[in-house]
C-alpha cells in the first residue's frame, strides 16, 4: 500500500494526489497519521480545487476520531482557507 501511496502523494496527476490524500477516510482510530500527514504536507500548496477540498475532507473526518490532533495539525500548517474551512467543519459544531 505505502508504495503506491508514495507515489501518488507526488505524482502530476492531481485525482493521485486527492486519492493519496482521501483514501483512509474512513479508518478512524486506524489512521496512518504519518502517510495522512505526508500526503497533506507535500499537497497543501496546490491551487486545485479538489486537491484543497480533499485536505480538508481527509482532516475534517479525521476530527471525528481525534479533534485535538486535526486542531494541532491545522493551528501548526499553513493551509488554504477552504482546506482550514473543511477541516474545521466538525469540531465548530462542538
């Protein structure tokens, strides 16, 4: 799996990228942290739309399993707004 992932987090193709990015969605408490982490990290620049809605789709998921660690993550990277908006969509509603 993380050979596949690896090369999709840095491929050209942006569907790779938001597939890296999106693909544990729904692994809860099982989630890689590191690959999550890596593939958001290596990503957050991008101008695409879908790229940027995936970040904060993966974090905004995520949040339901572990809101400190995606408030950690947000409050410490520098992120587009719509990703901090997505990813934050939960844990406002706290």
């Amino acid at each position: 799996m993380r050979d596949f992932i690896e090369k999709w987090i840095y491929a050209d193709n942006i569907w790779l990228k938001r597939i890296s990015i999106i693909f544990q969605l729904k692994y809860k408490n099982e989630t890689n942290l590191e690959i999550l982490s890596q593939s958001i990290l290596e990503n957050k620049n991008s101008n695409e739309f879908f790229v940027n809605k995936a970040i904060g789709w993966a974090l905004r998921e995520y949040s339901k399993s572990d809101p400190k660690w995606v408030l950690d993550f947000v409050k410490h990277n520098s992120l587009s707004k719509l990703s901090e908006n997505e990813a934050l969509k939960w844990i406002n509603r706290l």
